[in-house]
C-alpha cells in the first residue's frame, strides 16, 4: 500500500488516453513527468521507500502499439505523430496537473525509448523541464546538431550489461557536455529492465530534487 496517493484520468488525446498521477503525502516539492504511465505505481512504490523529499510523478499513458508508441515518443519517426503528442504532454498533461511548480522543482523522465521522449522534451522546453532523466536511451532519437542554446541539467544511466544503450547515453552525454549543458553520466553494472531503472530512479530524484 502507497502512503501517497493515485489519480488516474482519461484526456481527450487520440480517442482517449489515461493520465496517472502520484500524488505524496506530504506537499510535492518536486514534480517528474514521464511518459509510459501505466508504471507510475511501480515508481511511487520505489520512491515511497527512498528517503527523498515529497516528489509528484505524472504519467501520461503510452499507446497500445508498439510501432505508435515509438512514434510518439522519437521525433525522428513521423514529426506530425511525435508533435501531437508532444502538444498533449506538454500542454495538456501539465495542465490537468496544475502543479504549480516552477521548472526547477520539475524534471522529465523516461527509460529506454522513453527516455529518447525525454531527451526531446527537455531540449524543446527547457522553460518548462528544468532537468531531463534518461535512462538507457534507444538510438531512434540522437543529438541534433547544432543542440539549442539553452539546455536543461542532465542524469543519463546505463548498464555495463547493456553496450548498445551504453553508447547512446554515452553519445548523448558527450554532445550535452561539448554544447555546455551540466551532465551526470553514470555507468553501472546492470542490463535493459525495470530492475536496473529501479535501482536509479531514486538516485535520479534525489538529483533532480536537490540540484
């Protein structure tokens, strides 16, 4: 049982889409958006049991698809799908939150291609995600090149178990660095799942919180 507690919604985005929230007990001093929200409880539950400050997670759900889903979450895919999503995460998503935090009590997360969704939002709207967490980072979305002028404080992780991801965080820990952005790049032993981001996550919003 969560001490906090879980709000689940239906926006009006493509015929329908959930919006989980944890909200803590105590009043949320830092907020971390994310995408893939059906984990939502499963990241409470691990935050729940770090010794953190009080730390809001809004979840928009992913689609059912695979294929869409990557879409929505890498720019590079198809641009009309990745922008109507991008609209909705990043207007619609944080309105129903209505936190009230500025960006910088508030970060965005993903892991693998969500951590690519991730990467695109933070460096779209730095005005709104004041840090980017990305955890093990597909390769369907890469530095761009020239990187914006301004840019959101940085956490990337990756296992030893994990080469290919490895070396996209890598990649994208070197651009963010060369352009000026302040990068954490943490390699550890661990491969590609749920058990390895777990592990991070906390370490993530203890960073996000206190920077």
């Amino acid at each position: 049982m969560l001490a906090g507690n879980l709000i689940t919604e239906t926006l009006d985005f493509d015929g329908g889409r959930q919006v989980t929230a944890y909200i803590p007990a105590g009043a949320a001093e830092t907020v971390v958006f994310t995408g893939d929200g059906q984990s939502v409880p499963a990241w409470a539950g691990v935050l729940e049991a770090a010794d953190l400050p009080p730390t809001m997670i809004v979840g928009a759900h992913h689609a059912e698809d695979e294929t869409l889903r990557l879409h929505e979450y890498s720019p590079g895919f198809d641009p009309r799908r990745f922008a109507a999503h991008e609209r909705f995460f990043v207007e619609d998503v944080r309105r129903w939150a209505a936190t009230g935090l500025p960006a910088s009590r508030t970060a965005v997360f993903g892991a693998s291609a969500g951590a690519e969704l991730a990467l695109a939002l933070g460096l779209r709207h730095p005005d709104v995600y004041g840090a980017v967490l990305g955890a093990s980072p597909g390769a369907g979305y890469r530095p761009p090149t020239p990187l914006p002028v301004r840019l959101p404080q940085t956490y990337l992780v990756a296992g030893t178990g994990e080469p290919f991801f490895l070396a996209n965080a890598t990649r994208w820990a070197d651009a963010l660095r060369e352009a000026g952005a302040e990068v954490v790049m943490t390699e550890r032993a661990g491969s590609h799942g749920d058990a390895f981001w777990q592990d991070e996550f906390p370490l993530m919003v203890a960073w996000a919180s206190g920077r």
